[in-house]
C-alpha cells in the first residue's frame, strides 16, 4: 500500500518561500523553477526553522546562524557539517503530495 497523502496545492507555497505542515514538523519548498521539496523544519545546527529561511540557488538559509542546506539532499553545505531528513514529494494536477 502505497502512503502518499496531498497536503496542499502547489499554489499555496510561494515561490522562493515556505510553508509549514503543522502538526508534522516538516516544511515545503517551493524554488524558482516551481520545484518542490520536503524537508524537517530544523536545522541540524541548532534546531532553527527552517521554513523561516531564506531559499535561493537550491538551498534554503537557517535563520538562525546562516548553514545552508540542500534542497534536494538535506545536507549541509561545506564547511558545514549535518544533514536533515528529506521527505519524497510528488506533484500531480496541481495538487502536493508527500510520501509518510
């Protein structure tokens, strides 16, 4: 059995920005292509939401203290070290989809 659930319409995460899943702890994505991730909403630096960062060139900015993370990956970008989990996202007819 398949566990996607649709979590939002792509419209509703706006470009360059985020928006929070409430209750999850996880964060979408949306960057300038229209592409969208899924990753926890915490730095693994200091725990900073993610969501409220700043997202540009494949990486969205912790808030916080600065480390970049990857979009696609979740890891840190060097020097930095760490990783947050990623979830699998899906887009069908508009509609976001996650893989819980």
């Amino acid at each position: 059995m398949e566990n996607w659930i649709r979590v939002c319409e792509v419209e509703d995460i706006p470009v360059l920005g985020a928006r929070v899943l409430k209750g999850r702890g996880i964060a979408l994505f949306r960057d300038g292509s229209g592409a969208v991730f899924a990753l926890k909403d915490k730095c693994p630096h200091k725990g900073g939401p993610l969501s409220q960062g700043i997202v540009s060139r494949g990486q969205v900015t912790c808030p916080l203290h600065g480390m970049t993370i990857g979009l696609c990956d979740g890891r840190a970008a060097p020097p930095d070290e760490g990783c947050t989990e990623t979830y699998s996202v899906k887009i069908e007819s508009g509609q976001v989809f996650l893989w819980i």
